[in-house]
C-alpha cells in the first residue's frame, strides 16, 4: 500500500506540473492549441457566465479543500498520507477545467506586441512564473505538492513539520507565490476583455484567498506570524518594518 501511495503522489504531482506549464502557454497566448483568446467566440454574457463560473470553481475548490476544518473531515475518509496530493491533483483537474472551457470575449483593453514594450512585458510575466515556481521551493515544494508525504510513508517514517521559517523572498512579501502570479498575470502585451477579467477575477481570489490562510496561520503560529505580518508586506515585496 505504501508503494501504491507513493505512486498515486508522483502521478498526482506529474498532472500539477503539465498543468501548470500550461497554464503559462494558455496565459501567454504560445504554444498551447487551447489558449486565453483563442477558441469560437460566443455571445459576451455568455461568455462572461461561463468564465465567472470556472473562475468560481477553482476559487471554491482550491479555497474550501485547504481549510483545517474540511481536512479534518476529509481525513476520515481517505488516508492522511495522501491528503496533500490529492488536493493537487483535484486544484490541478479545476484548473484543466478552467483552461479548457474558458472562452475568448472579444475587445482590447491594449495591444503592444510587437513592439519593445510588447516583449518586456512578455519577459517580466516569464519572470513572474520563476517566481511562483522559486518561492516554492524556498518553503519546501516536495510538502507543498504532497510528494514529501508520500515518500516519507514509503520509507515507514512520519513525516514532521518544522518550525515558522521566513526564507528569501519571504523577508520581503508574505506571499511571493501570489506575487509572481500577479505579475504573471498582469504583464502582457496584448490586454483583451477575457484576459481583464481572468486576472482581476484571480487577483480577488487571491486576496480572499489569503485572508483565510493568514487566519490559519495565525492559528498554528501564533505569535510568531502576527509579528511578521506586522513587519512584512502582504503582497508587494517590500523592505521589511524594523
């Protein structure tokens, strides 16, 4: 059973990752077949409702699935050790929902590609993704994306969770993740009315989002993470408070 745990933890992380690498082509308008202003256009409240209702989803999922109440709950019905993956693959499965059925709107808010304005705005979202991707790592990404567990399960250990550590980026802005999907989000050379809505509809989620998680936080840290909320930036990174 440890093995099959361990299996079942590297495919749900092996889903996140194409994922989220195509998440970065759909954002971008490359590469990817199915992308941010690409596919057959519909009537514009049409459009809107099914955008708001798959932003919506995966807002909903991804929030609800990571509170300590539903995990408790959650727990009593699958095994602990595979808690944490399966909240990645069932994030990641919202947001292959989301990438598949979005649905272009039609307008431009502004449109400088091809021009030097165009590509650093496409370098600074590139920029934005490292960053997402950076600041997992300097917490712990293997835990964060529930490979740490299953591995540790394998190996017929306990896996222990370590003290409140502020790493790096984390000195600067309390939530470098969020930060750089803003930045991903938000720099781009060709603004269309589907893409506004994408990223001011995540940007809300996002500042929801981490007004919940700080609650929980402060929960399991106490004092600790109330001091550094005092002294450290939210969401711009910014010089920490003396």
């Amino acid at each position: 059973m440890r093995f099959l745990f361990f299996l079942y933890g590297v495919i749900c992380y092996a889903i996140f990752f194409g994922t989220f690498l195509y998440a970065i082509g759909f954002v971008g308008n490359f590469i990817v077949p199915k992308s941010m202003d690409s596919g057959v256009e519909g009537t514009v409240i049409e459009a809107l409702i099914i955008n708001l209702l798959l932003l919506g989803v995966f807002a909903v999922q991804h929030s609800v699935m990571a509170r300590k109440e539903f995990k408790a709950l959650w727990t009593k019905v699958i095994p602990e050790v595979i808690e944490r993956s399966t909240y990645v693959l069932l994030s990641s499965l919202a947001l292959l929902l989301l990438l598949w059925q979005w649905r272009p709107m039609g307008g431009v808010v502004w449109d400088v590609s091809g021009s030097y304005l165009g590509t650093v705005l496409m370098a600074i979202s590139l920029v934005g993704w490292l960053l997402v991707l950076v600041s997992t790592f300097l917490i712990n990404h293997f835990e964060l994306f529930g490979l740490e567990q299953v591995f540790v399960n394998l190996k017929g250990k306990a896996l222990t969770y370590g003290e409140f550590k502020t790493p790096g980026l984390y000195q600067f802005v309390r939530h470098p993740i969020y930060f750089g999907f803003t930045v991903a989000f938000w720099a781009t050379p060709i603004m269309t009315v589907a893409h506004l809505l994408f990223a001011v509809g995540t940007l809300a989620y996002m500042i929801i989002g981490i007004a919940l998680e700080e609650k929980d936080l402060v929960a399991s840290f106490g004092d600790s993470y109330q001091k550094y909320q005092s002294r450290v930036s939210m969401l711009i990174p910014l010089p920490p408070k003396k």
